[in-house]
C-alpha cells in the first residue's frame, strides 16, 4: 500500500467535525483511502452510488428512518455520491440529525457533486482533491534516486496507482482508463450531445500540449461552435482529466491578457489519448511531456499543502516567455522547465522591472526534489 499524503491531511482534520468530501478522477484511489481512513471504526455503514440498489436507502429521509438505518454505526461511507440523486439534502440530514457519525463522502465528479452539496452543507464539509500518485508519495514509498531513475517511464505512463502497481500492463490499462473511464461521468450526466466531439476536443488538446490554446481554433479543429468546445473545456476540468494555466497580465505593454495554456493532470492519460508510448528518448515532444509532467505534479504539492496563492504562465507578444509563476503574498517566485540543465535560462527584464520577483529557478531532471518535494 502506498501511502497518501490526504489521509495525513485528513486524519489531521477529524477534531472540526466536519463531513469529509473528497473529489477527483476515477481510479485515483479514492475508495482506497476511504478504506484507510475507516479501519479505526468498527461499524461502518457503506453506500456505493455505482450500485443504484444501495442508494434507494437514501431517498424520503427523516430523522426518524436515518436513526433506525445507521443504528450504532461510528461512520457512513458514500462512495462515487455525484450518482446519488439529491445527495445534498441527504447529506444534510445526516449531518443535522446524527452528531456523533463520521461522514466520508467521496466522487468522481464535481459537475453535480459540488452544486448539490455546497448550499446544503454550508459549514458543515471540508473538501479535498485525491490526485493520481505524486512524485513525493512514490519518493517517500520508495527512495528518491529510484523515482528519478524512474522519470523517463512516468513521463509516458504517468502515475495512476493501478499503472504503479501493475508494471509490465501499463498500456493495456492506461487504454482502458483513457476509454470507459474518461468520459463516464460527464456521458451519464447527459450534458454531451456529441461524445465524439468530446473525444476529437481532448486528442486536440494533448497535441497542443505546452502550447497557448485558442478556442476559436480548437473549434475550427473540431467542427463545433467556439461556446461548445468552451463547454466542453469545463466539463473535462469538472471531472479533473484537464486544467488550465492563465497568463499573468498586470502590468507590462504587449504582454498576453486572456491567454490559456491546458495541461492533462497525468501524462499517461495524455499518451494514451495520442495512442503514443514510444519511449521518452525517441520522441519529439519530449519538452511538453516534461512541461506537463512538472507543471501537475507542482499542483498536487501545492493542493496538498493548502497552497493559498496563485499560479500563472506569462508570455509578450515579443515572444518574451515564462514558463510558470507563483504569487503568494504580492511576491513572484518564476520558473524554466528544461531538460537539459546545462540550458540557462534569464528572466526578461520587462518582467524584473514590473513585478516583485523573490525567486528564480531552472529545473530540470538533476534538481526536480527541490521543486517537487516542498512548497517553496
């Protein structure tokens, strides 16, 4: 069992009393954690919002028929909650009727989970993200020199436990995940009218990897009106197959306002959509694997930390570029990603003369802990 930073996290967070909801892609590990997080009680009362049967013990709650479900049970369980219809209102019951219960809630999706718990568990939930594995769990599960021996295979096959732990069956699994699994939440929600948009729209994006993304033409790509292929952007995030990098925009002449660049959260999800494992070596977009790989791994520490600034790309459009920056506290902290540290990077100097800048670092495969393993 690897271990995961969010049960730490969690475990730390009992005291407040709140309802635990943890969000994040399917097969991450979210039922696994809330196994861990559960051994310590001995009556656990279980639904899975996967099984319509169990979730039918939900519907017409009253405080009266959810005193005689749960009984003495110490802690309730929902797992995959964004299937469970009016899960919000249920969740409150709970909440409101039996004090002396641990609820752990966890889901797949934040399209229907989140708008239907937020109101109606107002004060009453913390909520998580549960990434894939992260370079520190695998670093501390391991040892630091094996992880970055180990780099130029995550780089293709990415982090999800199952690739992990299952060496030797990394393509026949990532396909698999990369397939049924992707677009299970946001097809059962009936919010695609044209999966094979969706499907088109994502290959789109993973070739366009590293790169600033315009969505007028992703939609001439695709064959599809600029306010879908946004909608779909949206989805894609909601269930945390992608994110999006904004361009820092503040201060500088001719630099870039509403630029976006869109990152996948594992880069074997992202090959796998390309149909591309070719060994790291061999391939020609190593830089944007690098990128990508760097870039979400940075959000996971930063997400597990409570990191509470934000994060950008910047860009001119004299093609003055950075590729990543943070902002905490009204200080700038920049960053060049390289393979080859022997590359030395320089700020430009429009950049040092409009912002605060406190930090600026090169990294590459030789000093990767350093950025990856701490905050700062």
């Amino acid at each position: 069992m690897i271990p995961r930073v969010l049960k730490y996290n969690i475990d730390n967070d009992l005291h407040l009393g709140k309802a635990i909801i943890i969000l994040g892609a399917r097969q991450v590990g979210k039922t696994t954690l809330l196994e861990e997080l559960t051994t310590k009680y001995e009556k656990i009362f279980i639904i899975n919002g996967d099984e319509p049967d169990s979730t039918d013990q939900l519907f017409n709650l009253t405080s009266s028929r959810i005193k005689a479900i749960i009984g003495d049970t110490q802690a309730i369980v929902i797992d995959e909650a964004q299937l469970i219809p009016d899960i919000g209102i249920a969740l409150k019951r709970i909440t409101d009727y039996i004090k002396n219960v641990r609820l752990f809630v966890s889901g797949s999706s934040s399209i229907e989970l989140a708008n239907s718990i937020n109101e109606p568990l107002t004060g009453r939930k913390l909520e998580y993200q549960l990434f894939p594995l992260s370079f520190g769990e695998m670093v501390d599960y391991t040892d630091l020199n094996e992880e970055k021996r180990l780099l130029p295979h995550r780089l293709i096959f990415g982090y999800y436990p199952e690739i992990v732990t299952t060496p030797g069956n990394e393509i026949k699994l990532l396909k698999n995940l990369a397939g049924s699994y992707l677009y299970k939440d946001i097809l059962s929600f009936g919010t695609v009218k044209k999966p094979m948009l969706l499907d088109k729209l994502l290959k789109a994006l993973a070739l366009q990897l590293g790169s600033e993304v315009s969505y007028n033409e992703l939609s001439q790509m695709i064959g599809a009106d600029k306010e879908t292929v946004e909608r779909y952007i949206g989805l894609l995030e909601k269930t945390f197959i992608i994110f999006q990098l904004n361009a820092l925009s503040r201060n500088v002449r001719n630099e870039i306002k509403k630029g976006k660049k869109i990152y996948f959260y594992d880069n074997g999800i992202r090959n796998a959509l390309i149909g591309n494992f070719q060994q790291f070596e061999l391939r020609t977009d190593k830089g944007a694997l690098w990128e990508n790989f760097v870039v979400s791994e940075r959000l996971k520490i930063l997400n597990y930390n409570n990191y509470y600034g934000s994060y950008y790309f910047w860009r001119t459009f004299k093609q003055q570029e950075i590729d990543y920056v943070e902002e905490k506290d009204g200080h700038f902290f920049a960053y060049e990603f390289k393979l080859n540290s022997r590359k030395k990077a320089r700020l430009p100097k429009s950049f040092t003369e409009s912002y605060p800048v406190s930090g600026f670092k090169t990294i590459s495969p030789e000093n990767i802990e350093g950025f990856l393993l701490t905050e700062h």
